[in-house]
C-alpha cells in the first residue's frame, strides 16, 4: 500500500491569481446553464413553446458536452490547456451573443448547442490548468474552488436572472455573459503557458461512436414523453411495430457505448492514443465514484427542473420568486463545495460519500411530504438546503476522487469524464424529470376524470387531453372558458388540475429519493483513504495507482 501525505501548509505554494482565470470559466458554463430554468416562463411566453421545450435547451447543451467533451480532452492535450480555453471562450461568447438576440426556439436551441460545443473543450481545459498549476493540499483547494465556482454562478443566475427577468427581460441575463466571456479571455493572459503534445492522435472513430451513444440516449430520455415510454404515441416521427423511438433510441445507445469502451480498449492495447485513457475507470473505487457522480448530478438537474416549473408554470408566479426560492439550496451547494475539503483528514471518501447520499434521501422524502403550494414554507426552504449540502460535498468529492486517483498526464482525461459524465447526467436528469413528471400528472388527470361525474365526457372531449401538461390555474381558466362547461364544472377541473399536479410532484420527488437511496450502494465502493492520506497519482505508466483501502 503506497500513500504519499498531503503537503503540508510550509510548503512553498503557487499564487491563486490563475485560480480566478480558471474558475471564472467554469462559472461561464454554469450560469448559462443555471439561467435557463429561470427564464422558463419568459421563454415560454416569448416564443410561444411549452416548458418541455425550454428543457430542451438545456438538454441541447448538456447534450453538445457530453458527446464532444473526450474530443475536447484530445484537443486541449495536442494543442495546449491554455490555447484551447482562449479559443473556446470566445466561441462561447459568439454563443451567447446568438443566445441573447435569439428570435425563435429554434435559434435559442442552435445557440445552446453551440454554447455546449465550447464547453466541451472547456471542461477538460480547467482540469488540466488547474494540474499544470497546483498540487497536493492546494489541488484539492482548487477543485473545492472549481465546484464552489459552479455553485456561487448557479446563485447568481437565479438571482440576477429571476431579478432581471420579473422587471426587464430573460435576454439581459444572458447578455451579461457577453461581456464576462470578454473578461475571462482578457484574465487568461495572466495564465501560465503550457505546451501541448504534436504526437496526441485523435481517434475519429472513438469521436463518432462516443458522440452517436450519448445522441442516442439523451434523445430517448428526452423524448420519453413525447413519443412515448412503451407504446409510440401520434407525436412519435415513426413507430417500430408500433413501439416508441424512444426506449430503442436508449438501447441502441447503450449497446454503442459498449461498442466505445471495446474499440478503445482495442486501440489503447495497440499502444495508440485513445479517445478516453481506461486507466482513469481501470479501478473499482473510480468506476464507483462515475456511478455516484452521475446520480447526484442528475438528482440535481431534476430539482432544478422541477422547482422552476412548479413555481413559474403552476402557481404563475415571477422568475424573482423562482429565484428566492431556490437561492437556500444554491447557497448550501456553495458553501459545502469549498468547506468539505476542509474533512477529507478526519472523514474517508466512502464515509463522506454515503452521509452525502443519505442527506440527499432524507432531504428529498422530507420535501415530499412538506411541499405545498407554496415553496417559501421554511420546512421546504430547510429540504433544499440538506439536498444542497449533501449535493455540493458530493460533487468535489468525487471529482477529487477521480483526479487525484489519475497520474497528473491524464488530467485532460479525467476533465473528459467529468464532464461526459456531469453533463449527459444533466441532460438525462431534466429529461426524466419532465417525462416523469407530465406522466405522473397525465395519469392523476385521467384517474380524476374516469370517475368524476361531475365533468361528463363531452365536456371532456372540448379540452386536448392528448397532449396533458402544467399549466397554471388561469391558464386552464381562460381555457374552459371557451368550452360549454359551467362554472360548477370550471371549478371542479381547477380542484382536479391544483390536486393532480401537487400529487405529480411529490410522487416524483419520492422516485428520486428512492435513486438517492439506491445511490449509497455504489458510495460504499469509494476508497477509504486513511485520514491525512491521498493515493499516489503517478504509476508507472500503463499501470494502475496504487491505492488504500
């Protein structure tokens, strides 16, 4: 069992100026994305789409990530950490620009898939600044920093953004990241130079087959509900034999990234540079830490789905009240972020793992049976800031995990799968949530009607009950209205819509406790490093980390 100690603070340490550069690209990313569930009802009312389509566009970025980011990792070691973040911040603020003037859905889509594009190449960029520039204690600082930054931008987002988009508009909130794209390109002229690696190839099958499996299930998560869980449904663009696209679409992809893993085993065994180095999974204790990355982060993006949706889209209420409402949980996610660093010389990463999974279960049965119609409650405030201790302690616990775990070459890797992993995680995440959620209140409506005597079927047949989804009370108000239904009739409806999409919400808060739950199980594979303790990250190469147990 070989260990090295952590160093100790007499050390000679570098500066942390770099450290800004680099966490404000990461804070880029993280308020575009965090932006988006905020400005759900103006986007909504703009242009003229349903939430499930604002879901999308969170899904479209987290979706250009995740395929493109181990391409990312490839370019940033061939051409070098620092050109590669220099280019692609600027390409993000070319995004942003499209983002902010986007005159339809369509161009706000095409404007996060590209805004995602440039995040991929980003992503592993950070990671490999933050090797080329700090190690030991303060490489574990840094990523502590890296996450608070993600965190302490999801803040602002909901803040600036609920503020700027109650009094003014959605698009300033994303004009802002214009000029911050300029502020970050200018500050990485103060970044230390790195020098990339001619001999890097770049495997354009592994591009192909990486990019094809994450298409494939992000698309079938994401069209669950359109197209349908088993049987395809008449939105479905074709059936096979009847049955949706869909869950084929996640099998499909599935099988591909099978077929990924073998031909990248296959190349790396040939002695050739693969799309993603294996020896940064080659471990039980990382490939635990991927299982119980992906979980928290999709637990994550399905709250942030579902909370914006309830408060803007249910209850009518302002993108500042959405923005208030989350600010506790955002808050927490900071703070725990940067201060579980401060535990990793008293707690063991498996024992700091599984109080995080069981915080977020707690948190999560405790916000299903408190909720109501009003997410101000302090019980409900007091749920959201347990999830978010439990998630920020997660995030920099397990990415630490896989860094320091990983000899220093394979930083860019590591950055890949972080960022595939986060962000398909995302995209699956906010997928679900939506699918589950409109199918939980889709059953709720149709169980109400089928024995309600009260809204006979005629009176039924006048409402498109094809395509259910949240809608606010004055909406489905203004709706009857246009129906021969009478006011006893309207006012029944309005009881079974408030009814059926409060018990949609805690049924699917209570499905993601039970994934949290579950969660805890690939937790208790996490190295128990003893307190003090960090594992050697440089084997000799084409070897496998010593490590304790």
């Amino acid at each position: 069992m070989t260990t090295t100690a952590i160093p100790s603070l007499t050390e000679e340490q570098a500066g942390w100026a770099p450290m800004i550069a680099i966490a404000l690209g990461q804070a880029l990313m993280s308020f575009n994305v965090a932006s988006l569930p905020v400005a759900l009802s103006g986007m909504v009312a703009s242009f003229n789409v349903p939430p499930t389509t604002v879901a999308t566009g969170i899904v479209m970025y987290s979706l250009a990530v995740a395929g493109l980011v181990m391409l990312g990792a490839k370019l940033t070691q061939r051409f070098g950490a620092l050109r590669v973040f220099r280019v692609v911040v600027a390409v993000f603020g070319v995004a942003q620009v499209l983002m902010t003037f986007s005159p339809t859905a369509t161009t706000m889509l095409i404007a996060q898939g590209l805004s995602g594009a440039a995040g991929a190449a980003l992503v592993p960029s950070l990671v490999a600044l933050i090797a080329h520039n700090y190690s030991g204690k303060q490489q574990a600082t840094a990523l502590g920093a890296l996450g608070s930054a993600r965190a302490a931008a999801g803040v602002l987002a909901f803040l600036i953004g609920g503020v700027l988009g109650t009094f003014i508009g959605w698009r300033p909130a994303f004009g802002i990241l214009i000029v911050m794209s300029g502020v970050v390109f200018m500050l990485s002229f103060r970044l230390k130079p790195d020098a990339g690696r001619p001999d890097v190839q770049i495997d354009i099958v592994g591009v192909v087959l990486a990019a094809l499996a994450i298409i494939m299930i992000s698309f079938g998560f994401n069209n669950l509900n359109r197209w349908g869980l088993g049987i395809a449904t008449p939105g479905a663009p074709f059936n096979l034999f009847g049955l949706s696209p869909a869950p084929v679409m996640i099998v499909l992809g599935i099988v591909i990234m099978q077929a990924f893993l073998m031909w990248t085993r296959k190349r790396q065994e040939a002695g050739k540079t693969p799309l993603l180095d294996l020896r940064v999974i080659d471990s039980p204790y990382e490939r635990a830490a991927v299982y119980a990355m992906f979980t928290v982060v999709a637990l994550e993006a399905a709250l942030n789905f579902s909370v914006p949706l309830y408060i803007q889209i249910v209850q009518g209420r302002t993108p500042l009240a959405s923005a208030i409402a989350m600010m506790p949980f955002n808050l927490s996610v900071f703070f725990s972020a940067m201060l579980i660093v401060r535990f990793y010389d008293k707690l063991s990463p498996r024992m700091i793992g599984q109080i995080g999974f069981s915080l977020c279960t707690i948190a999560l049965i405790w916000l299903s049976w408190v909720v109501r119609n009003d997410w101000s409650e302090i019980p409900v405030l007091f749920g959201l800031v347990v999830f978010g201790i439990g998630q920020g302690s997660l995030v920099t616990l397990l990415f630490n995990v896989l860094v320091t775990a990983s000899p220093k070459e394979l930083a860019g890797d590591v950055g890949s799968l972080r960022g595939t992993t986060g962000n398909l995680a995302a995209a699956v995440g906010t997928a679900v949530a939506g699918a589950l959620l409109v199918g939980l209140l889709s059953a709720g409506i149709f169980s109400s009607l089928a024995s309600n005597p009260v809204i006979p079927p005629y009176i039924q047949s006048q409402v498109n009950l094809d395509s259910v989804n949240f809608v606010s009370n004055d909406r489905l108000y203004a709706a009857l209205q246009q129906t021969t239904a009478t006011p006893v009739q309207v006012e029944e409806a309005m009881r079974i819509n408030t009814e059926a999409r409060l018990r949609a919400l805690k049924i699917g808060l209570l499905i993601m406790a039970g994934l949290a739950l579950v969660a805890i199980l690939p937790a208790s594979r996490l190295p128990g490093y003893k307190p003090g303790e960090l594992p050697d990250p440089s084997p000799v190469p084409g070897t496998v980390a010593p490590r304790t147990t």
